[in-house]
C-alpha cells in the first residue's frame, strides 16, 4: 500500500475461478459464475506469493488486500482491483493404439484410440494420407476406424492421425503415424482368345 498505516503484517490473495451456471467449467456459454478457489494469507509482508495447483486453459481473477496490526487490533484494507488471467491449456496427448487396419487395392484402413486422459476435451481427429503425388484429408468426430477410399493402387502412404482440443484456437497435440501400402491391382482374364493357324508342331 501506499500509506500502511502502521506495521504491515501480511496479505491476502482471494482466487476466483470462472465457471458456467450449471458449475462446468471449459464449456464457452454466455452465463457465468465466479468461485472462490482460495484465499492465501502470506506468512509476513512479502509481496511474492506463487499460487499453484490451478486447472490449465482456466480463466481466474485475483485481489489482494494488506493487513496491518495497530494497538493489538487487525486491520484490513480494502481489496485491490481484480486481475483477471488465463492458464495456459495442457499439452495435447498423441492418439495412441493407432495401426493399419486393412490395405486393399484402393482404400486402407485405420484405427486409432484416444490421447491418454487430460482437463481437455478432444473435438475431433484429422486423418492424413500422403503419398508421393497425392494429399488426402479428412475429419472424424470420434476415435476408432476410418476408412480412405480412391487411393491409388500398389502406392505407398504417410497416414497420421491427430487429435484437436476445444479450445479457440484448436490447438493439436503431436500426430501418431503410420506407413501403409495399397496392394496392387489384379489385371483381368485376357479376352477374345482363339486359335489363329494350326500347324505341324505349332499353334
């Protein structure tokens, strides 16, 4: 403070957390609440405190207030003005359990499980098949078997699959990858066969 008034003895940070009106949390809806989380009271008048065990991509307003002992009575200031912050997301997992289901002439399949469990939501997958020539791309809600169909045949392919989170940026956690193959195409039976000339020891 700019005037302690007397011997300053400690001070106390009140966290608030942002939470949706139905208590969820991460879920962006126009209504919402404020929670108390916690109020650290410093052990003397040192004004660094460090405040851990917060939820990551969590929004958070924070005030502090100063205490001061006069004549054996505590007194208390008013709070400071609110600052409100972010904390960072957490890091993405990769899809995990991912392999090549089936290889055909013109389609491969795959699978993959979700990232091990996080304070994220997983919004959807991005499936990529890349060969030499070609790109392909697709978005899957949920984990489990994907198919790319019109591939080329006996052509081999990068397949990745990465995860997305739920936040406005969809930020994206490392990709797994897999290599698969197409096999190659059978040709057909050869038509109109005949016999053209009949000779001695030759047809």
């Amino acid at each position: 403070p700019e005037h302690p008034n007397g011997n300053l003895q400690f001070y106390t940070v009140f966290l608030l957390e942002k939470q949706n009106a139905d208590g969820s949390l991460h879920d962006r809806k126009p209504k919402t609440t404020w929670r108390v989380t916690r109020a650290n009271r410093t052990k003397n008048s040192s004004t660094p405190v460090e405040i851990d065990g917060l939820s990551p991509y969590t929004q958070y307003r924070i005030t502090v207030n100063a205490a001061n002992v006069m004549d054996g009575v505590e007194l208390v200031s008013r709070n400071s003005q609110w600052i409100e912050f972010k904390t960072a997301a957490e890091v993405l997992g990769s899809p995990t359990d991912c392999k090549v289901d089936k290889e055909d002439v013109t389609s491969l399949v795959v699978g993959w499980s979700p990232p091990a469990p996080g304070d994220y939501k997983v919004v959807h997958y991005k499936v990529a098949f890349q060969s030499r020539l070609h790109y392909y791309q697709s978005v899957k809600k949920t984990p489990g078997i994907f198919e790319q169909k019109n591939l080329l045949a006996a052509t081999s392919y990068n397949v990745t699959v990465t995860a997305f989170t739920n936040d406005t940026v969809l930020l994206s956690g490392p990709a797994c990858r897999m290599t698969a193959r197409t096999k190659g195409q059978v040709p057909g039976s050869p038509t109109d066969c005949r016999v053209g000339k009949e000779d001695v020891t030759s047809l």
